[in-house]
C-alpha cells in the first residue's frame, strides 16, 4: 500500500505545476483584451517570466519521473483504459512543453525577446516577423485550449477512479496531510 | 638649393591636393538610404523602433568640421514603436501628443572634430516642446572614396521624462525604462 504511491517530489511538482498552469491560462486567457498599460507590460512579463519557469519545472518532473518510476495503475484496470491513461499522460507532458516553447517563439517573432525576470535574456530563435508571429499566436492559444480540454479529462479520470472504482489513482497523487496513526511523520522521505 | 625648393613645391602641392580632394561639401540626406532608430526597455527587453519619417538637412566639410551645421526634422507621427498598439498609444497625450506636437526638431550648435573620423555633434533637441542639449559623438565616411556619398553614424541616449514622453502611468520607469537610446544612419550626397 505504502508503496503504491508517487513520491513526496513528484507530489509536490505535480501539483505547483498544476496551479501555475491554472493561473497562466487565466491570465493568458484575460491579458490579450487589456489596453496597453504599464500594468498589461507587467502582465505580460509575468506570464512569459512564469512560462519558463513551468518549462523547467517539468524538464525537472521529468527527470525526476526518469530516476522513480510511477506506482503501477490498479491491476483491476482494463487494458484499453491503462492504454488511454499512458497516452493521456504523454500528451499532457507533450503539451506542457510545447506551449511553454511556443509562447517563447511567439514572442521573439513578434519583436518582443524573452528576459527571465528581467535579467536573463532567452535567445530569439526567429526574427521578427508579423505574420509569424500571428500564426503563433494562434498555435499557442490552440494548444492551451487542447491542454485545457486535456486536463479536464485527467481530473475527470481521476475523480471517477476515486469516486467509482473507489481506488487509490487519485489519493496516491495528494499530499498527505498528516501523518497516519502511529507513524513518524516523515517515514518514506525518500521515495 | 633648387632641388629644396623643388621638393618644398611637391610637399605643398600634395598637401594642397589632399585638402582639395576632402573639401567636399554634403548637403541633402538621402531619406531612403537614412534612418532614424531608437532602442527602448520595457520589463527590461530592448525594443527596437524607427522614425519613418523625417528631413534631414546638413552641412558638413570634412576639411571644415567646426563650420558644419545639421538639423534634423523628425515625424512623430511615423514612429515604428515596435508593435502596431504600441504606435497607436505613442501618438496620444502621455507620450508625442501628436496633436499639439506634430514635429521633434534638433538644431546643432557647434561640431568637433576628435581625430580620426570621429567627430561629436552638440545641439538642441526639441520634443513635446522641451528642449534638451544633447551630445552625439558620430563618425564620417565616404562611400567609394572622395566623391562619393556622405556616411554620418551616430547615437546618444536621452532620458524620455526630460521630454515628459510617457506621462502619468507610464512615467513609472521600472516599466518601461527612462534611458531611450538614439542612434542614426544619415547618408548624404555630396553638394555639386
């Protein structure tokens, strides 16, 4: 049982991605119809800045996922649904990347470079180009809109696994907030 | 004793020579050829600009530098800010107020030479009706040789409050920066 969950790392990164990219699509989704403002050129940095944090959180996820591997899904579940889990997941990590990439690459071809927190200067991978980086505005809002859609799938998996199969999918994901009787509170730091 | 004479006579003639082939006068800038750009930091990204539009006037010698005299007409109206909101925003009352201000002038007032081809323009730069002096170290070439074109390349960096460019909100500087650096490309034709 114990070792049937994702370690406290994989936890945590789990779920700080999950909230960046829940505000990052809302602002994403707002900021475009502000007028210019000091506070819409914050914005923007804020989101491009908070982008390739998300970027690199997940390069570390999956670094991370390459050294622990994830606890087996329940024995119970249908071939074809543990099929569609491992596709689901490798699309939400695919996605995770390119949004990030494609935001960077918007940016650069619409003349704006990408400065990680004002003191970092990311490379401009293209020049500046209009039409370019229209068309990457619309890729970058396709694949968020597919994120979007994707991770209401995920979540919704995971509700009916909890709710329905009654098993542990969901649990093994959430941080545990306290320790169980007669437990250290930390026994499994390390896994 | 004539032969001293002879080479003295030589030596004077080249010199004379020399002179007689930089003694060039440039007059009208060529606005295709010319440009006018500007480097901008917002959230600390340099974002490049250009003016469009404008009439530069010179007169310059290169055998006379102390004598050359520049003015520079700017459109604000044809700024390039870097994106077609930024343009649309620069034209109103925070930034250029272009309806009260439809033209930036500079006026030098004394050029001097500093070795080489190197040379520094003094002035005033008049934006928004605020007249700064500004100095701009700038070099000269001649293209293909005496002749041909006149080659000014120069820039300076200015501080856009002292302009009362972007006002209210955006006189925030930690936005977009105070410090605008200027730099121009001024091709003339030599004046026949």
């Amino acid at each position: 049982m114990i070792a049937n969950r994702y370690t406290r790392t994989a936890i945590a990164l789990h779920w700080l991605i999950a909230l960046l990219l829940v505000g990052l699509f809302a602002v994403g989704l707002a900021m475009h119809d502000l007028p210019l403002s000091p506070q819409k050129l914050k914005i923007y940095a804020w989101h491009k800045w908070a982008g390739v944090g998300v970027f690199l959180l997940v390069l570390v996820r999956l670094a991370w996922r390459a050294g622990h591997r994830p606890p087996a899904l329940p024995a119970a579940m249908p071939g074809w649904q543990k099929t569609a889990a491992h596709g689901l997941h490798f699309a939400l990590y695919l996605l995770m990347l390119a949004i990030p990439l494609s935001g960077w690459l918007m940016s650069s071809a619409k003349g704006f470079q990408t400065v990680w927190f004002g003191v970092l200067p990311l490379p401009d991978l293209l020049d500046k180009n209009k039409a370019l980086g229209d068309a990457l505005q619309v890729a970058h809002m396709s694949l968020n809109f597919g994120l979007a859609a994707l991770v209401v799938a995920h979540a919704g998996a995971a509700i009916k696994h909890h709710l329905i199969e009654k098993d542990d999918v969901l649990t093994r994901m959430l941080p545990r907030m306290r320790p169980s009787p007669g437990m250290p509170a930390s026994p499994d730091k390390n896994r | 004793m004539t032969r001293l004479v002879l080479v003295a006579l030589a030596l004077s003639a080249s010199a004379l020579a020399a002179t007689g082939a930089r003694a060039v006068e440039y007059g009208q800038a060529l606005s295709d050829k010319s440009r006018v750009t500007f480097t901008s930091r917002q959230m600390g990204v340099p974002v490049d600009g250009r003016f469009r539009k404008f009439v530069a006037t010179l007169a310059f010698d290169p055998a006379k530098p102390a004598a050359a005299s520049a003015k520079l007409e700017l459109d604000p109206a044809s700024i390039d800010a870097g994106s077609g909101e930024a343009n649309d925003e620069v034209a109103g009352k925070p930034w250029f107020n272009l309806k009260v201000f439809p033209t930036a002038t500079f006026v030098s007032s004394s050029v001097k030479p500093l070795g080489g081809d190197r040379y520094e323009l003094a002035g005033k730069l008049t934006i928004k009706g605020k007249t700064q002096d500004i100095v701009a170290p700038f070099t000269f070439r001649q293209e293909g040789g005496s002749g041909g074109n006149g080659v000014f390349d120069g820039g300076f960096t200015l501080k856009r409050l002292d302009f009362a460019v972007g006002e209210g909100v955006w006189s925030d500087v930690g936005t977009v920066a105070n410090e605008v650096q200027i730099k121009f490309h001024v091709v003339v034709a030599p004046r026949k």
